[in-house]
C-alpha cells in the first residue's frame, strides 16, 4: 500500500476569487458574494507529493479536493489486488465525486507528479450549496460530465479508437483550461494509460507508434505533439 | 562528399589534435561515482513507462585476448585460461538475466555488439551460450543488427559459419597495419594472408557487412607501410572501413609502456597519414563519414548518412538512432534516458556485484536540460546533419544564441581567413566543407566542460 501524508491546508481572504484556475473549478460562474462565502471554507496548498495517497478506498470522505497544480489518477484495487485505473485529474478537476452518495470515498487518489490540491469541507460545502443554486447544478455537471466519459470508456471499441479518445480528451481538457493544446507533457505512464483503457501496455504503444507513424502525432518520452487533430477525432469516433 | 585534402601546415591543426571524440557528450571524463546502480535501474524504469519506449542496442564486452598487442587501450586482460573465461561468460549471462527483469517485455532488441578485448577469444559454447540467454531474455527483432569484433589469428575455418547461425551478421576485423615491421612493434603478427582467409570465410558465410579497423600513427609506421596497407585494403574491399588515429597515454595504460614514443610519427605524419588512407578509400569509391569511418556506398552506414539517420554511439558511427544502450561486462557503458552508467573495470568487484544481486556500476552521469542541448548541437555536427538552434532552444527552454555566442564567435577566430568552418544562417548551423577535417574541433566549441580536462583527450587526428 502506498504511504500516505495528510497535507496540511491554510486559509487564506481570496482564495478563490482570485485563482487563476476559477475558470475551470467548482465555483466557476459565482458572483463575487458568492465567491465570498467560498472563500471562507477553502482549505489551500495542500502539498501532495508523488507516491503518496491523497486519499484511500473506504476513508470516510470529510472534504472534496480540487487540483490546483499538477495531476492525480484515481484508482481502485480489485479482489485480487490489482490495481484499476479509474480516472486522470487535472487541475480544476475535482476528485472525491465517485463517494459521494455512501460518505465513503470508493477509490484511491495519487498525485502522478508533486501536486497542491484546494480542500472544500463537506459540511461546509453543503450549506453554501442550499444558499447557491449554481453551486449545485455545477455540481451536477461535473458529476454528468464523468459519468458521460465513465460510459464512453465502456463502449466496445478498437484499441486505435480508445487512445485517439483518451488522447482528444485530454487535449480538449488543457485547451478549456488555457493551455497550448498542440503539445502534451502526459504525466500519466503508457502503463496508467493502459489499466485506463483496458489495453495491455504493449497495445497502447503498438497504437502510439502506428499514431506517429502515420504522423497524426509526434511522439518523444511522453511529450505528445498533435499533427493532425481530425484524424484523432475521426478514429476516436470509430468502433 | 569530401574530396578536399587539406595540407597540414596551420596552428588550427595543432589545436584541432586535442579535441574528444564525443562517443557520448558530457564524455567519460566527466563521470562520477555519485551516479550509480538506483540511478541506472530508475532509468530503466521510467525508460518502460514512456508511451513507445526506446529499441534496445546491447553491447557485450569480453576483456580476453590471447597476447597482449602493446597499441590498444582498451580494458582486457591476457589469458588462455578457459575456465575464466567460461565463469566470466556465466557472470555475462547472470548479468543479462537480471538486467531483463527491469525491462518489460515487449522491449524489442534491434542491436547487439560483442566488444573486447577478442570476442572470439571466447570458447565457441560460452559464446553460443550468451547469445542463446540474450534470445532467451530479450525480445530480438528478425532484422537485428548483430555483430562482434574478431582477431583474425584466432579465427578458424569453420567458425564464420558458426557465428552466422547464431545469428551475426556483421563483423569487424582488426587489421591496423599490414606492414611485418610495425606488427612486430605492436606485437601484432598477423600475415595478411590470414586476414583474407577470414574475409573469404566471413564472405561465404553470408556476413553483410565486413568492418576492416586500421591504425594510423602506429610506431614504425610510414606512408609507405600505410600503402602497402591501403593496397590490400582495396584488394579485399570490406564494407566499412574504421581508421582510428593511436593514443599514446603510456601514463594511463601499461602495455603501451613497451611502445618507445620515439618510434611514434610526428603529428604532422599522422595527418599525412591520415589524409592519405582518405585520399585511397574516397579514389576506390569509399564514401567517408566523419572523420574515422568510411563505407561503400551500398553499406548500411553510407545509406544511413546520405538519409540524414546517421547516429553516435560508444562504438563510433551506426545506424540505429534513438535507442537506450545497454551496457554488460567489465566496463561496459549503458545509456538510457538521462542517465549514463559505466560498469566496474575490475573482474572481482563486477562478480560480487552480480552475486549480490546488482547492477555493477562504478561510475555515471546524468544530463542536465543544458548537457541535452549541448549534446543534440555536438552529435548533431559529428553526424554531419545541420543544427536548428533556434528549435533547439525551445525544444529545451535554453537560450542556444547566448549559450554559444562564444562557441560561434570562436569559430570565426580560429577558421582560415577565406575558408570558414561553419556557416550559420537563420540559426541553423553547419559544417562547411573547408571544416570537415576539423570536426572534432568544431564540436568541441560547443563542449562546456572542455576548459577543465584539457591534456586526457587523444590527439584529434
């Protein structure tokens, strides 16, 4: 079991109002009252290092994490012990969801690189939403949002079409955040991508080389250029 | 292709025979015993999580050979003792089985080079052994470049053939000087009349690439005893030719001690010499690559060149870009990602190892983002492919323009006045054809740890 360090997290007037990721995040769309209110619940810069655990499967969850900086996976462990992939986080992403409705978290979450996360305590949470509307449809959003791509990744589809939709998505993802969305440095390894997926490792990289090959990406360690963007569309569409 | 001689006659000659090689960049010099076996096996690690990991190129090296010829720097020990030899060849496949299980499986293996030492000093079964654990371990691609440095003095008739089932298909043969004279100042006897018998042998076996390595500046030498060489070079017409120019570095390695530097040409004889085995290989239709290889035009190597996929490795000159080098044997070097790993020279401290279950290191590196863009503008040259320092620079967040404004300015002041060295246009630079001879020179402008071990590199010519 990985080893897991509680970040500690701080106050601070502003929190949100004032972050660059607001766009993205939870109170995205809230007026500055609003953002007022959130900002007097927010925990920030909480410090997540690589290898260690946010949180674990069967924690009682107490709080939502936002990603500030840096990016997370979430994960499950089977019966035999295996660890499933669930899911990749970003920053503004919000991880804690998935337990929502049973008050327990139902998988682990890893930062794959030194992260900061933002924490949104529960109880708290709840109140401002009663009060804020737009709190909760965002909320509802978010939740709609995952378990769209939950069933997108279900679907029966060719290993080509898997990855060039996983690549896309992550693409789109850094574009709405502001990023330049012609290049990736994925901090995910092909060995994630693959649990992800449901391909074995060899698959994933067999694809990423016909992928280059045919020069709809350009690809060097794990840094991703996007050559050829509809093409990617057109095999992520594909069965 | 370069059909230029140039007369050595300049201080720039003289300053261009101390200028490294550059196999790798930072060199050797610069490694250290703060890099070791977590380095190297973390490497390796994150080298499987890439999302195409790199082909592997495996290099072997066998440090026996059975006499001692006094030229060669290399790390090797004389023995005819066949028992060190079969326990060393057990340790090489020990060292391969554990070195497989930090690899995933489906690395594929597209190169595989036996070094020494003499690789065929090796009994037939120990060597049938290492390559049966490297297929057994490793997944090699039916289009391996295989291949093995032989000495011709120990080749027997039926033994090409043997190393052709292994699966070798290229082969390099140590020549240096065909000259009876010279050999007996080497120590080196070998009658050329041998040599041909092993290329016929190599030939019939279906080998596709036969290697001939010369020396130049040997003791004794002439450019008499070089024609007489570069005659039998022609008449058997191998496929690549290597002309390395010899160290003498009697401090750093015993068995030159026996070569009086007195009977050493001059450095202006090895240019001459030099020049010359250039001038016969580029007339007998010899495409020159770099300044120590030479190849047919129908060789892997010459293709490779005219395609601009020529790459740099320990060994020199080859044609497989882009892969993680894996390094087994006593002193062996492995390259992977960032992080460079020598292994231990001594044959005691590179069993415990093993024994202890690890990765024999002595010594490494590990790249900054600068060494990296250093590294891609020196290779780059060395490769005679024209470097894009203004992509460079952003590839790597480094200001190449400040970075070099020396290196360039530097190459102004030393070129010939009417003959540049380099051009540099819209931040691509270039070798001239008036700076081929000084390739090495040129490269080593862009060298920043150079100023701090100025007399180890060899003469540059």
């Amino acid at each position: 079991m990985a080893a897991q360090l509680k970040p500690t997290f701080r106050q601070t007037a502003h929190a949100c109002s004032r972050c660059v990721m607001i766009g993205q995040c939870l109170p995205a769309g809230l007026t500055a009252d609003e953002l007022q209110r959130v900002d007097e619940i927010v925990g920030v810069n909480g410090r997540c290092s690589k290898g260690q655990t946010l949180y674990e499967a069967g924690d009682k969850i107490t709080a939502l994490y936002a990603v500030r900086n840096g990016s997370f996976k979430s994960y499950r462990i089977s019966e035999s012990g295996e660890e499933q992939v669930t899911g990749f986080f970003l920053p503004g992403d919000l991880l804690g969801m998935d337990g929502l409705h049973k008050g327990e978290h139902s998988s682990f979450a890893m930062p794959l690189e030194d992260s900061v996360v933002c924490r949104f305590p529960l109880d708290q949470l709840d109140e401002i939403m009663g009060e804020t509307p737009k709190l909760m449809r965002k909320m509802t959003r978010i939740a709609s949002r995952e378990l769209d791509t939950q069933i997108e990744r279900a679907r029966n589809r060719s290993a080509d079409a898997a990855v060039a939709g996983f690549l896309l998505d992550l693409r789109n993802r850094m574009a709405d955040r502001g990023f330049d969305a012609s290049r990736l440095s994925l901090k995910m390894s092909r060995r994630d991508i693959g649990n992800h997926l449901r391909l074995r490792i060899e698959t994933v990289s067999r694809v990423f080389s016909r992928l280059r090959d045919q020069h709809v990406i350009a690809v060097e360690g794990r840094d991703i250029s996007f050559l050829d963007p509809e093409r990617l569309r057109t095999l992520a569409a594909q069965d | 292709m370069s059909k230029t001689l140039f007369l050595p006659s300049t201080p720039l000659d003289l300053q261009a025979m101390r200028a490294p090689r550059y196999t790798s960049y930072p060199t050797a010099l610069q490694f250290c015993e703060e890099v070791g076996p977590t380095d190297a096996i973390e490497a390796l690690r994150a080298s499987n999580d890439d999302l195409v990991p790199a082909p592997l190129s495996l290099y072997l090296h066998v440090p026996f050979c059975r006499s001692n010829c006094f030229y060669c720097g290399c790390t090797r020990t004389v023995t005819r003792n066949q028992t060190i030899m079969s326990t060393y060849a057990a340790r090489l496949c020990d060292e391969l089985v554990q070195r497989a299980e930090n690899l995933d499986r489906d690395r594929r293996t597209v190169q595989v080079h036996f070094g020494g030492g003499t690789p065929n000093h090796l009994p037939d079964a120990d060597l049938e052994r290492i390559v049966g654990t490297i297929r057994q371990h490793y997944r090699v691609v039916s289009a391996v470049d295989a291949s093995l440095e032989v000495d011709p003095r120990l080749v027997q008739a039926n033994q090409p053939a043997f190393w052709r089932r292994l699966g070798f298909n290229r082969i390099s043969i140590g020549v240096q000087d065909v000259d009876p004279r010279v050999q007996r100042l080497i120590n080196r006897i070998q009658p050329s009349e041998m040599v041909a018998a092993t290329v016929d042998a190599c030939r019939d076996a279906g080998f596709a690439s036969i290697n001939f390595d010369l020396v130049y500046g040997l003791p004794g030498q002439t450019l008499d005893s070089i024609n007489a060489t570069m005659d039998f070079v022609e008449q058997q017409r191998p496929d690549r030719v290597a002309a390395f120019g010899y160290a003498h570095l009697p401090e750093r390695l015993p068995a030159q001690r026996a070569i009086n530097r007195a009977w050493l040409p001059d450095p202006q004889a090895r240019f001459r010499m030099r020049n010359y085995i250039e001038s016969r290989l580029i007339a007998a239709g010899y495409v020159a690559i770099g300044l120590d290889h030479f190849a047919l035009p129908t060789d892997t190597l010459a293709q490779a060149f005219a395609e601009g996929t020529l790459h740099r490795n320990f060994q020199g000159y080859t044609t497989h870009a882009g892969c993680d080098i894996i390094g087994f044997g006593v002193s062996s070097i492995s390259r992977v990602g960032r992080v460079f790993a020598q292994n231990t020279k001594a044959l005691d401290d590179y069993a415990s190892a093993l024994e202890r279950h690890e990765w024999p290191i002595e010594r490494g590196y590990r790249q900054s983002d600068e060494d990296r863009l250093r590294e891609r503008v020196i290779m780059g040259l060395m490769c005679h492919r024209p470097v894009d320092l203004v992509n460079l620079s952003r590839h790597y967040q480094l200001d190449a323009e400040e970075l070099f404004a020396d290196a360039l300015d530097n190459l102004h002041a030393i070129a010939p006045r009417t003959r540049p060295l380099t051009s540099c246009h819209d931040g691509v630079l270039e070798v001239t054809e008036a700076g081929r001879p000084y390739l090495r020179l040129i490269a080593a402008q862009f060298d920043a740890y150079l100023n701090t071990t100025p007399s180890k590199s060899s003469l540059a010519v």
